[in-house]
C-alpha cells in the first residue's frame, strides 16, 4: 500500500516540474502516463459479487473441487444441489480455471433464459462455438459440422458477443442435433466438461421427452462429461431422484452448503488487511452473522464496506453500510407487501423473525404469529416457495425454512 502511494506521489512530484518546461502535447503524453499510474496501482475490490477472476478472489471450497475432480477423473457425471447465489456458478468457474492447464476442454452455459429445447441447442452450439473460435483447428471442424444446419450469425446488442441460431424447426431434427452436436464433441477424442447452469429450466419446455431425448444423447459419451447445476432442489430432485424419470441413478450428487466460518473469516480479514484497513475478527463474525453465511448477501456486505475505503471496520460502520443498503432497497421490499395477499405477507415477517424454522405448521408457531388453520398456512408456504422468496432447506438431517434474501429477512426484522 505504502509503495503504491509512494510511487503515485513521485508521478505528481516529476509532473509539476515537467508541466512549467514542456509543450501541451508532452503534457498531454504525461496526463495519460498518469493515469496509467493510478488504474495500474489501484486497489481493486476483492469481494467480487458477479463473475470470477481468480483463485485469490475465492474462498474455499477444497472439499467440492476434490469431489468434482474425483467425478471427473472416473468419468462421472455431477449434480449439485444448493441455494441460489449461494456460489454454484463461481465454483464451476473455478474448477475451470484449474483444468485449463491440463486436457480438457471446459465449456459453460447458462439456460435459464431459454424457453425450448431448440432455444437449449441454440444456447449449446454458441457455447460451443466461443469455446473453440474458427481461428481454432477444432473450431473450423465445428463449423463445417453445422454447416447443413445453416447457422445465422448475429451479434447480441446487449453483451456485443456473436451469437448464433441454427436452422431446424421439425420435432425429430431438433432432437437429432442434440445428439449430433455432443457427437462432434466426443469425436475430437479428448475430455471435455459441460456445465449446464439452472437445469432444471428443461422442465418448463414445451417438449414432453426432453429429459429422454439429452440422456440418450449423453448416455453413449466416454469423452464427454457433465455438470448439472440448479437452483431449485424441488425439481432437481424430481429429475435426478425419481426412479420412473430418465436420469434417475446416472450422476454423482453434491451439496453445496455454506462456507465454513473459519475460512470465510480468514478470507475477509486477509483481503481488508492487505487493503490496509483494520478489521477484527469480531467484527467480520458480526458480519456473517448478518448474512448467515449466505455467499451473495457475505459478497454484498463486504463489497460495500471496502468500496467506501474505510480506515477500520467497526461493528458500528457495519450497522451503518447495512443500513444504507436496507434503505436502498426499501422500496422494492415495499412491493413486494403490495403484491402478496395478508396471510403471505405475515408469514413472511413470521419466518424472517424466526431466521430458521423447522416446524411451520405447528400449533405454537401458528399461535405464535396469529396465522390461521394450519392448512392455510401450508398453502401460503407453497406459494412464497414457488414466488422464491422463501427456501426449503432439505439437504440437511434437520430441515427448515428460510427466507430466501438475507436483506429482505433483516429489513423485516428491523421493520417489524
């Protein structure tokens, strides 16, 4: 830290001499030499809340990346389950990282947005396509594979990226290309590992054989492995875990829980010290505490706080950071009271008090809170599970519910 300043401040030192002898133009070089100086030294906030960058920007996780490489290493296939925003994608991200040095071939796609199951190939063929550019050997033999599909280039105007959309419309082409684009894949005789992100966005297709119609087309691969990610346990859990559907028995399950407090703590406090802001391990604990853990809301929080370049963290400037981000975001917490029904809306403040309940329908938490009939109540529970703004969390020996944003649950707390 010290040397960064040090180094900017004899930058400014040599320019107020430079900028009484030289001409505008020199000058002009040196306001651009000047600025270099101040990005190349800035300090970067380490509490990254959307995409990832590096193992020094992530914390954790040995245990997962061990199993998933075990999966990989005996050719298995994985699905996870945990929570949303709880760091699925980040750890698939980061087990990437880690395999680019080696054989294989990593390739992501996230099919949330997609609506049917040619909008899934059309999402597979342009992962495809960016994983291997026709600058590429392989990517020039993707290209003539998919040429009888007619392929149609645009460009994305929101990412800028190239995208592209293949020409197949009949039932049995579309489920043909499935197979024959994974095909091209296993026919290059080298592993590659496919990461499909919120799969259980299949069952919302029009297509009643879709999960048929991938799994006769992954079963065959020996080259070709997979990871299954979902955000929504209930319908992972019917695709993976019921004996009558097609991909019952044919993965590898992982849990994804919350990072250990220990490790979260060390990862904080490193990134804070190295940042040359004061923090004890007190305080991060208080912070962890706030956001259960949860990776996002942790993220969030510390994100905010090291944005603001405090010189130490206290349990104070974390209640006030916290408050600022509640009030932000008052007004959608508002609407959602709007948009719910009474009992909804008091279920929600009952379950946000409570942090954790495993026993919702019991008469003294229904008494509790003046809930009603406990078949009201179960009815309501479904409905805030299926709006997610309430989490069953089942992966655990002693199951319970919780609401879904840790913001959402303190503003509650602090509201009512």
């Amino acid at each position: 830290m010290f040397s960064r300043f040090f180094i900017l401040g004899a930058a400014f030192l040599i320019f107020f001499l430079f900028v009484s002898r030289h001409s505008v133009t020199q000058i002009a070089y040196y306001n651009i030499f000047i600025y270099f100086c101040a990005t190349k030294f800035a300090t970067m906030n380490p509490f990254l809340i959307k995409h990832y960058k590096s193992p020094f920007y992530f914390c954790n996780r040995e245990d997962e990346i061990e199993i998933l490489m075990r999966n990989i290493e005996n050719q298995s296939n994985t699905v996870f389950f945990s929570q949303r925003r709880i760091g699925k994608t980040a750890l698939v991200k980061h087990l990437f990282y880690l395999l680019k040095s080696g054989d294989h071939s990593c390739i992501y796609l996230d099919i949330y947005a997609t609506q049917s199951l040619k909008e899934f190939i059309d999402q597979l063929a342009n992962s495809i396509y960016r994983t291997f550019p026709v600058e590429m050997s392989i990517g020039k033999r993707f290209w003539e594979s998919i040429k009888l599909l007619r392929p149609v280039l645009s460009m994305n105007p929101m990412t800028g990226l190239p995208e592209m959309s293949l020409d197949i419309s009949k039932p049995t082409q579309v489920e043909r290309t499935v197979a024959q684009l994974l095909r091209f894949l296993e026919s290059q005789k080298k592993p590659v590992l496919i990461a499909i992100d919120e799969f259980q966005q299949i069952l919302e297709y029009p297509e009643k054989n879709v999960e048929a119609v991938l799994r006769t087309a992954i079963q065959p691969l020996q080259h070709v492995h997979f990871i299954f990610l979902g955000s929504n346990q209930k319908l992972m859990t019917h695709i993976f875990h019921d004996a009558k559907r097609p991909f019952y028995a044919e993965t590898k399950n992982l849990v994804l829980q919350r990072i250990e407090k220990d490790k979260y703590n060390d990862f904080i406090l490193k990134h804070f010290h190295k940042a040359g802001t004061k923090i004890s391990k007190k305080t991060i604990d208080l912070i962890l505490d706030i956001t259960d853990r949860h990776t996002y809301y942790t993220q969030f929080l510390c994100h905010e706080i090291f944005s603001r370049s405090p010189k130490r963290v206290t349990a104070d400037y974390v209640y006030k950071v916290l408050y600022q981000i509640l009030s932000e975001n008052e007004g959608v917490y508002y609407q959602y009271r709007n948009l719910l029904t009474s009992l909804q809306w008091k279920l929600l403040k009952a379950l946000a008090k409570e942090e954790k309940t495993p026993k919702p329908f019991s008469q003294k938490f229904i008494k509790k809170y003046d809930l009603g009939a406990p078949t009201s109540v179960k009815r309501t529970l479904e409905s805030l599970i299926d709006k997610e703004l309430v989490y069953h969390q089942s992966m655990y020996e002693h199951s319970y519910f919780e609401v879904q944003d840790k913001f959402l649950m303190r503003w509650l707390q602090y509201k009512f």
